[in-house]
C-alpha cells in the first residue's frame, strides 16, 4: 500500500515516512503543494496524507485537484481541531483529520482505521427505498424520478446505506458515525460535512433537502413517500 506524506516540515516528514515504512507501507513524500499534485498523477497513491500548510499550492488546493478526478482516501494534518480549513477540507471531501502533534500509534491506527471505513461493500444487491435505487456493487445512486444517477465515495455510500436500511425512521448522530467511522473515529463535525456531501449529490436542490431530513438534536432521517 502506497501513502503519500504531504508535508513542508522535513523532519515531521521523515519521522512519519519512517513510521510508515516500519509498519509495512510505501512511503512517497512531496514538500508543496505543486509537487504533491505532480506526484499523485505520476503515481497514484492509496492514501494522502496532507498538511494544510503548504508553500506554492496550501492543502486545500491539493485536496481540490485530487478530489476532481479520485477517491483515495485523504487525512488532513492540522495544528488545530477546530481550524476553519480544517472544516473547509472536510467539505471538499477530506475523510478523516489528524491534530499535531500525534503519537506513530496514533497515526498507523488512524490510517488502518480510515482504510477500513472506505472500503466499500462488494454485496451486488440493489437497494431501493423512498424514490433511491443504491447500487452497493457499483457505488452508485440513482435518484429514480428522474434518472440521475450519481458515483458516491465509500464514506457517502456508507452512510445513505445506513439510511436507506432504516426508512423513516429517526437514526441519531452518534449511532450513524459509528456506522459509518466505526469505534476508532468520527464526529459530529465529520458527519455534517458528509451529509453534506452526500446531499449535494442526492438532493436536486441541497439547500432545501427532500430525501434526508435533519431533526434538529437527535440526527437524521431518510424521508418516506406520503402516499
């Protein structure tokens, strides 16, 4: 399994990359943003682990460029849990963030954890609830009233999936992220941002949700036909 370390801080960069490559990983490195955007379409790595700040191109723009064609599963590295960009890399799609300065158990754990939660389920069954059909084999929504299909990432499909097997029925927070981040991770913050993400893709018009609805305390609900 390949990662690539994004990280302008050299000696956090080789004291990562020697974790990584002493709990079995192939261990790419990129020092800016320009370099880690070349070096993933050079070699496209299985997981990104990406600094925010970075000289040329910050890693917001990294995660942009990347998320445009691929899914690979990205980890920010922030000095601050409630960092703004933080909440911004979350939105573009980042899976998982971790806070400096971590412990090697910390970041190997963190990285298994993440590889397990986008791992996407090879059942071939279809799933059909409340005007969605779920395709688990493919990864893949479609909205049927009017054709729209759309790709999701293994964290998205994770959670509608979780939905969709409980239609109409209230599913708190906390019971969704452990679904879909399992024990080891995940927050509120986390699963906003997701469902967000996951509403962009569903929703004709996100902003004004039909098929997910927020009940304000508790958590979500996939919203049956009246009829």
């Amino acid at each position: 399994m390949k990662v690539l370390v994004v990280e302008d801080d050299l000696a956090l960069s080789d004291v990562v990359s020697f974790t990584l490559r002493r709990a079995g990983y192939e261990v790419m490195t990129a020092h800016d943003g320009l370099a880690a955007v070349e070096a993933f379409e050079q070699v496209p790595p299985d997981l990104i682990l990406l600094d925010l700040n970075l000289p040329r191109l910050d890693g917001l723009g990294v995660c942009r460029k990347v998320r445009a064609v691929s899914d690979v599963p990205i980890i920010i590295l922030s000095v601050r849990a409630g960092d703004e960009a933080v909440v911004r890399g979350l939105e573009m799609g980042a899976d998982d963030y971790m806070v400096k300065p971590f412990s090697p158990t910390q970041l190997v754990a963190r990285i298994r954890a993440v590889m397990r939660r986008v791992g996407v389920s090879a059942a071939p069954t279809m799933l059909t609830v409340a005007g969605l059909a779920l395709d688990r084999s493919r990864g893949e929504v479609l909205r049927i009233e009017d054709g729209a299909a759309v790709r999701l990432t293994g964290l998205e499909l994770k959670l509608l999936e979780a939905l969709m097997l409980h239609p109409g029925q209230v599913l708190p927070s906390d019971s969704l992220i452990t679904t879909v981040w399992g024990p080891e991770g995940g927050d509120r913050t986390m699963l906003k941002q997701l469902m967000y993400r996951l509403r962009s893709k569903i929703e004709v018009d996100a902003s004004r949700p039909v098929y997910v609805e927020t009940v304000p305390g508790i958590g979500y609900a996939l919203n049956m036909p009246s009829d």
